[in-house]
C-alpha cells in the first residue's frame, strides 16, 4: 500500500462541518499498525466534538477525522511492530487513548491521564479527539491502542469493545463484590454495558434508572428497571434495598438531577463510580459525604480493560449483539448521527461501515 493510493473518510473542517473526502491512505511508523476499518461506532462524545463544545481541545486543530470505536483488520505492518508479532490480516478492535510511556502517570499504567496529553511529539494520541479517527475506510494507529479479537467476534461488536471496556474501568473502581446491590443510572450504551460487566462480578440485585425503550433493553438484560419519569429513584432504590440504599453506583446519566439522585441512592460507605461528563460543576452533599463515607470516584476511558472487555463480551454474546441497532455505509454519516443524536427508531449502537459502497 503507498501513500499514492486514496481511501474515503468523513472529516471535521470546522465545528459543525463535515466533509466526505478522498485522502491519502496513511503510512505506519515503527510502532504503528494501519488497518482495515471494517466498523466503527458512534460514541456519545461525537457530536460534542462534531459541535465544537471542546473548543481548542477536541479537536487541537483542524482538519480532523473523528471516530474512536472501531475494529478492522491489519493491512500494513511498521518494522518495529512487526518484530513484537503484528502482522497482515490480525483482526482487530481499538480504544482512543495512547499514553507518552514516560510520565510518571503512565509508569504507574494510567496512561488515560498521561501527563503529556495533547503533545504528539513526546508519543501521546488520543484518537479521534484531537489525533486522526477511524472514520474512514483506513486508521493509522500505535500498537499500544489495539488488542486482537477472536475469529468469532464480528467487527460490529468488535467496535464496542472500547465502550465496554470503559464500562468495565468504571464498574472495577466501584469494587463490585459478589452480593452487592448495585444501581446503575442511565439506560445508554454505557450503563447497559455496566449491567454486564456486574453480572460478570457477581453483583445482588441490579437496578437501573431509566426510561422508554432503553430500559426495557436493561430489563432484558436482568435488572430491575426504575422508571425515574415515574419514580422517585432513591426512594425506589432504598425500598429495593431493604432501607439501606444501593452499596455501589455506577453514574451514567451526567446530568445535573442525576448525579444528585446517583449520591442520595448510595448507601453508608458506599461507593458512587462516575463516567458522566455534565455540562457544569454541581453541588454535593458534603457532610453526608463525609459523615456516612461515602466515595465519589471519577473515571476516565479505559486504562488497561481492553482485553479484559473482550474475555467478558464472549460471556454474554447474545446481549452484546443486541446493543447494535443500526449500520450506515460511510457516506451516509449525515443519517447515522442523526438517528444517534435525535435517539430516534428506538437506536442504541449506531455502526459505519467504511468498506461498504
């Protein structure tokens, strides 16, 4: 493959403005795979790069193509990533985040707070935020942000294996123990997954805030749905809970409400786990905090949990499968975020598929 040859991608010229372009197919370095995007997902954090709520941020710059939830195969091989075993035709799936290897942040493997964030030239990507994405029929990516997947594994929930492993760093901070009530707020991608990735701890009773068709998905999934249109939630959760409110929460909603009813649901020395991104800073309750124990744990992305989501997705292949609702070509991206951003046609995972026509 030469640096001659052309491939499609959707790309980002200024907040709100998206291009389908031909480009040219990108080359490896050493420590660099390029591959095959077979699928790629829209993730929740899209549009709000695509608005240019992170402005100066996500993106650093323009152009940009966007997209960070993929999976394709491998097609051409740098020297040095070639010597540690990538090779042609690996089937792959990859996260957003490249940690520089140096920091102290990344020697202690929290490479998602890489001290170097947003300074490619000591090694940190973050792809599809400020680096190039995967919206596009070729990803140059490093080695460090890609895992092999099982040849049973289709590129659809192959795609969501960056989500769920998210999913999974948020449920591990909550130290799940087997018997713990767990509630989990909001009924999206990320708190559907967290269902999963609690059964797969052991988790008592699961219960999820939600609403419409999403929490009926959770209810399928085996929690015991909340209605927070219909219901007081902490009330619910505390009467589910023998009075005692839930031992662990996961915080999926990121609104303002949400986060209040996700502290007042939590038990005494009880955890609330946190992924949600609301539009502002918000009041707490300190003294409860301080007086009952009660831990507010934030997460970001992902750092170490790829292969772990991926052992955990063949536990529940059949609930994975049902995440994915839609599937677009790549020139018809316009449609595909709408039906992601407007949640319309009772959507959950909405997948691009750059290799169709």
């Amino acid at each position: 493959m030469s640096k001659s040859e052309k491939m499609q991608a959707i790309q980002l010229n200024a907040p709100n403005e998206l291009e389908f372009v031909s480009l040219d197919i990108p080359v490896p370095s050493d420590m660099e795979v390029v591959c095959r995007v077979e699928s790629v997902a829209i993730c929740g954090t899209d549009p709000h790069i695509i608005n240019g709520d992170f402005p100066n941020f996500w993106p650093k710059s323009f152009p940009l193509i966007p997209g960070h939830e993929w999976a394709g195969v491998v097609e051409t091989v740098g020297e040095n990533a070639a010597a540690l075993g990538w090779k042609k035709g690996d089937r792959v799936c990859g996260i957003s985040h490249v940690g520089c290897g140096h920091c102290a942040m990344c020697m202690e493997g929290r490479y998602t707070l890489c001290d170097n964030y947003g300074h490619e030239e000591f090694g940190h990507r973050q792809y599809g935020h400020y680096s190039q994405g995967a919206y596009a029929e070729y990803m140059r990516t490093n080695v460090k942000a890609i895992a092999r997947i099982p040849d049973e594994m289709n590129f659809n929930v192959a795609s969501c294996m960056d989500p769920l492993s998210i999913a999974l760093h948020m449920v591990l901070r909550a130290r799940i123990e087997p018997g713990d009530d767990v509630l989990i707020n909001g009924s999206g991608g990320q708190g559907l997954m967290a269902i999963l990735c609690a059964r797969a701890l052991g988790a008592g009773k699961i219960m999820v805030s939600g609403s419409g068709f999403r929490l009926d998905v959770a209810r399928e999934f085996g929690a015991i749905g909340i209605n927070y249109r219909e219901e007081d939630v902490p009330a619910r959760v505390k009467e589910l809970t023998n009075g005692k409110g839930a031992k662990r929460v996961i915080e999926c909603a990121g609104t303002q409400v949400g986060i209040q009813q996700a502290i007042d649901s939590v038990s005494k020395g009880g955890v609330v786990s946190m992924v949600s991104l609301p539009g502002g800073d918000i009041p707490v309750p300190i003294r409860r905090i301080v007086l009952e124990e009660i831990e507010l744990v934030g997460n970001r992305a992902n750092p170490n949990t790829l292969e772990k989501a991926i052992s955990l997705a063949a536990m529940f292949p059949n609930e994975m499968q049902r995440l994915i609702t839609h599937e677009f070509p790549l020139k018809e991206y316009k449609k595909a975020f709408d039906i992601f951003n407007g949640r319309k046609d009772n959507s959950l995972k909405v997948i691009m598929k750059p290799q169709l026509s």
